[in-house]
C-alpha cells in the first residue's frame, strides 16, 4: 500500500480567487498615487470678451462678459472643471459676482494640454454705461478675477477635490464694451 505524498501548496488560496483582491489593491495604489502626486492645473486669462446683451426677468438688461481663461493640465491624465465662484472686480472697484456650472461633468481638459474655458459674467447695463464714460481716455478697461474652482480627477476614478484658488487679472476693449451696447 502506497501513502500518498504531501505536496506544499504555493498559493494557501486558489490563483484565481487572489484576482479580484488583486485588482481592487490596484485600483486602491493608482487612485492613492493619482490624488496624492495630482499637479495643480495652472490658470492664465487670455483675455475678455464683450460677446452680447443678456435680458433677464425681472426686467433686467446686462452685458455678458466672457473670460477666455488658458488652463494648463500638467498631469497625466484629465481634469474637469466642474464650477468656479468668485468675483471680477471691474476698474479696480466695481464687483460682480461668478458663479459659473458648466453642467453634466464639468469642463474637461485632456492630459498635459492647453485648453481654452470660457467663463460668461453679466455686467449691469449701467454699470457698463458707467465703465464706458470713466474710460474715455482709455483704450482698455482692468478687471481682477478671485475665486475658486472646484475640479474632478480622472474620467476613470472620478476623484474630486474642491477650492482651487484662482486669482488672475487682465483686460477687455472699451470698443468692445461700445459694441455691446450702441442702443442704450
């Protein structure tokens, strides 16, 4: 009679119930080492848009506003922007608010790319007026942008990660601000 011989096994589990712990370590280690090694998208305005007439409800007539921010995504994969707050300050003293929702995901902007986002800002038709006689003597008219902007990580693990500050300044035409209000 022959006694069967012991044989140690490599694997205390089945190599094929290893694969899903496996897995789900992986998914755990890239998504650490994407939110803790993610680089900062960098913000540059472009430049200022006077791009039309916007008239609300209550009556309410303005000029839309629309900033051409340049962002920079460093990393190696892509980021949404999923909405920015703040305020412009117009000619170093007049303040208006932003509150810009792209909708859906967000605005997204491909791994190590420039991409263009532009962000719409309503300026009271009085206000504009306003702007137009204080710049007479001017060819351009300054505004400062401060805010934040809240961003998501990765169209795979989704990671979000709000209040990334912004803080840009530039200029727009006064002939464009002319422009977009020849009737009022």
């Amino acid at each position: 009679m022959t006694t069967p011989s012991f044989r140690p096994r490599l694997f205390p589990t089945p190599p094929s119930a290893l694969v899903p712990i496996v897995l789900a370590l992986a998914v755990a280690f890239s998504a650490l080492a994407v939110s803790g090694c993610a680089s900062k998208p960098t913000m540059k305005l472009n430049h200022a848009e006077i791009s039309g007439v916007h008239l609300g409800f209550p009556p309410t007539v303005g000029v839309v506003m629309t900033m051409v921010l340049d962002v920079y995504n460093p990393n190696s994969y892509d980021v949404a922007v999923r909405a920015m707050r703040g305020t412009a300050t117009l000619a170093g003293r007049y303040t208006l608010p932003i509150d810009w929702r792209p909708g859906g995901e967000g605005a997204w902007m491909a791994a190590n790319t420039m991409t263009s986002v532009r962000v719409p800002v309503t300026v009271p038709v009085d206000l504009a007026l306003q702007l137009l006689r204080e710049s007479y003597t001017t060819p351009t008219v300054s505004f400062r942008v401060v805010g934040t902007a809240d961003v998501t990580a990765t169209r795979t693990f989704k990671i979000e990660k709000d209040n990334y500050s912004v803080d840009e300044v530039g200029t727009f035409s006064r002939q464009q601000l002319e422009m977009a209000i020849p009737h009022f």
